[in-house]
C-alpha cells in the first residue's frame, strides 16, 4: 500500500539547509517526494512511500 503525507515545518527553516538536508535523508531511507519553501516562511515536504517503508 502506498501512503502519501504532507509536513509543514515552522520556524528556522529557510536559509540554514533545513530543505537540502531533508531532501537528502529521504533519498537515503528510499522515500520519494518534494521539499519546498513557502512564502511564509515555512517548508512543505511531501512524501509518498509504502506502509512498509513508513
């Protein structure tokens, strides 16, 4: 089964390589997805992987 989240990180994020570093770690653990930064301030990361994987 394949499972899809939404994160939305707050705070400190942008700037300090919060998006490169998470991007980075997923490919290491086999979890696809995007990482982007918002105008608010905040990053999303979207994730799909399988039950097995989560």
């Amino acid at each position: 089964m394949n499972i899809q989240r939404k994160i939305v990180v707050r705070g400190k994020v942008q700037g300090v390589g919060f998006r490169n570093a998470t991007w980075r770690k997923a490919m290491e653990l086999g979890i696809r997805g995007s990482v982007q930064n918002l105008d608010d301030g905040s990053v999303e990361i979207l994730v799909s992987a399988t039950d097995k994987e989560f």
